[in-house]
C-alpha cells in the first residue's frame, strides 16, 4: 500500500509542466506587497486543504519552495494559479517539500429543492451539461455511504421483468452505458424484456416523482465480448432507453447525464473517485441492498493491478482498477454496471464501468472496472453521438 502511494505521489509531483514554472516566476517577481499572489486570479477560491494522497496542505507563507516564498499567503487552501486540471498545494513527504493535486470534495453544494420539479420535456442534458448534481447528505452504511439519487442522478437500474439485472449510468438523454457481462445471452438478448429506471433511490420503492421509466429499444454489446471464457475484455454495452411515447430521459435533479471524458484520458494513481450501485452490501450477503449507495475509491497503478494482484492474463489494457481505504470499499455483486466516476472542475467524469474482482473488498483483491476512455470511438460509433464522447468538458490545460 506504501508503495502504491510513493508511486502515484511521484507521478502527480512529475506531472506538472514547464507552463507552471514560467507563471510562478512570472507571480513571484510581481508579488504585490500585502496582497496573496495565489489568491489573486479569477480561480475559484476554495477552502480545500486535502490532497488526493489524504495529506493536509502547508500553510502558504511556511514554506520555501524552490525559492518562491509565500509570505503574504496566510492561508493553507488549494489554489491554482497555473491552470493545471485542478487546484494543489504543497504538503510535506519524507522532510521534502512537493507538489500535490487536491481533494477537491466540493464543491459548493447547491441548496436541494424539497420537492423535484415536474419533468419537462423540452428540458434534456447535452454534451455541455453533463456530469452536475445536487448534493445530498449521506448517511453511513457498511463499506460506503447510503446516497440519495440526486447525488448520483445518472446512475441507471436495470430490470428484466421484475428482476434487478445490473446497474448503468446515463451518458445521454437516450443512452445508458452498462456491462457486457450483464447480458448472458449477449445478441441474442431479448430486449423487449428489459426496463431502465432512472432517479431511483431504492430498488423496492417507487417514487412516482423522481423516477423515470424506458422500455429498451436496442442493445448493443461490445462485438469482442467473449460470453464463452468470461475473461471480462470488453465488458461495455449500451442500452437505448425511451418511454411509452418514445421520449427519452429529461433532466430533473435526480436524472442527469455523466460526462465522458477525453479518448484515453487517465488520472494519477491514487486519485479519489467514486462508485454507485444497488449491489450487496457484504460478499455472501443474500438480499441485495434496497438502497443507492456510493464509495470512495482510490485508482491503483496498471502495474500492480496486472503484476502485484491479480496477473497480466486476468487484467488486461481495457481494464482499471480501484479500491477504498484500507481495502473496505468496494464494488460488489449486484453493483455491475454500474459507474466508477471522478471529479473533475466539480464535474464528474464516467471513467469505469463496475465488472468483477475476486470477491468484496477483499485484502489484495481490488476491484476491477472497464476502462472506458478506451471505447470513446466504439461509443460515438454505436450512439451516434461523438459530441458526447469529445470530453469537451474535461478541464484543458492551457
Ligand atoms: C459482481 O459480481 C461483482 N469486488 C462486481 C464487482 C466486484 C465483484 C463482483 C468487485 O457483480
């Protein structure tokens, strides 16, 4: 675990640009006498002070680093004053001083409207207004947080009949992105069969105002799936949802898109993201949990995934793993297809779709995720939709 972590800190600490260096020097030689240099700029002046390593910032003005001082800067909160994908800090790693992104948690969180607006139909996310929510409080439960829908509003709950199947999470106004593996029959599925609700906060309930209901009208699994060595390559499937009036998904605060982000866009070991589902709460546990939940996971380095888990046979380039603290977190049975998803600019950003692990939360076991900035084209290709697979709304650096 130690290991894991000096080696996402080192590639978060190298991964900052010349860019940065030219603008620090640009700041420091033009520090106005009184003023904070960092809290100068247009840049959101957060009160984050976590970075994604879990390390408390620096106080500004206690620490020289490479010969910039901040002494005007009286403060120890997140600032990115060069652009970079999010705000970071300077924390302190084995009597050196380095360079952290931040936990960004949030974000300013929007009152909650006590009842859910009417749907209107004229009202549909786009590409550009994906990955937003309204945050709720949670409530802690075994292994992650109980969550209200409106924190999750792109998660998708998949039926066959009466039957929980999988979870999905809502990538467009007509489409819900799921597992391959959810779908025994593969081509020959029987669609008609299938139902996708959205803005659903337990899976026992009907909540007549927050929920949406489809009916499946295509399902596309990944052509490279294999149903017969069920090795989880390519464990990717769309569905295409639309009502009784053949009207797809309308944006109220617990139906919202995800964001996708940028074809073969990754984030350093170690950041924080989150998954959703309706699944178990423990390995063995016989009901599945009535209630949307989510957790904290941690991304995992490609190569202790493959070499120092589990082995480059069963994790592969189209996979990605993750795991919350101290091994407590994770994905389980019933929580397939579902959305491991990451923060970015207080949007979120669909980067793994929930596929297997050996076990729950398992010592060593992490959970494995379809790595889904690997199927941008295969996405656009299927939906027609390459405006929503652009990422055009991930952070760009300048
Ligand atoms: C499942 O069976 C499943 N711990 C999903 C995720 C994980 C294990 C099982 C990861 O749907």
């Amino acid at each position: 675990m130690k290991c894991i972590l000096v080696i996402l800190l080192l590639t978060c600490t190298l991964s900052f640009t010349d860019a940065f260096k030219s603008l620090w020097r640009e700041n420091t030689s033009t520090q106005v006498k009184g003023k904070c240099i960092l809290d100068g700029g247009k840049e959101s002046k957060t009160k984050v002070s976590v970075t994604v390593s879990g390390r408390i910032c620096l106080q500004w003005n206690s620490v020289q680093y490479r010969n910039h001082s901040f002494s005007n800067c009286d403060h120890n909160y997140c600032r990115n004053p060069n652009n970079m994908i999010q705000p970071w800090c300077i924390v302190r790693r084995r009597n050196r001083y380095v360079r952290e992104y931040c936990y960004t948690t949030n974000r300013e969180v929007k009152p909650t409207a006590t009842s859910s607006p009417k749907p209107d139909p004229s009202k549909q996310d786009t590409e550009s207004s994906c990955g937003e929510r309204h945050l709720n409080p949670t409530r802690k439960i075994i292994g992650g947080s109980r969550s209200t829908v409106e924190s999750q509003p792109w998660i998708a709950a998949i039926f066959k009949g009466d039957g929980f199947v999988c979870g999905g999470t809502l990538i467009a106004p007509c489409w819900v992105l799921t597992a391959a593996h959810c779908f025994s029959s593969g081509k020959r599925t029987q669609v008609r069969k299938y139902s996708v609700f959205l803005g659903k906060t337990a899976i026992n309930e009907t909540d007549s105002v927050k929920e949406q209901q489809f009916d499946v009208s295509k399902l596309v699994v990944h052509e490279d799936y294999d149903y017969t060595t069920e090795n989880y390559n390519n464990d990717i499937a769309l569905l295409k949802i639309a009502d009784k009036n053949g009207q797809c998904a309308v944006r109220t605060d617990s139906v919202r898109t995800a964001c996708l982000p940028p074809f073969q866009q990754m984030l350093p070991t170690g950041f924080f993201c989150e998954i959703a589902g309706y699944g178990r709460h423990q390995k063995g546990g016989f009901e599945y949990s009535r209630y949307l939940k989510q957790a904290q996971v941690r991304l995992i380095s490609q190569d202790d995934c493959q070499n120092k888990y589990y082995s480059k046979d069963e994790v592969n380039k189209n996979m990605l793993c993750a795991i919350g603290r101290d091994w407590e977190e994770d994905a389980c049975q019933g929580d397939s297809g579902g959305p491991l998803l990451c923060e970015l600019n207080q949007t979120m950003f669909l980067y793994g779709i929930i596929s297997w692990g050996k076990g729950c939360s398992e010592k060593f076991n992490p959970g494995v995720y379809t790595k889904v900035t690997n199927y941008n084209n295969w996405i656009a290709q299927h939906t027609g939709l390459p405006k929503y697979t652009a990422g055009s709304r991930y952070p760009q650096k300048d």
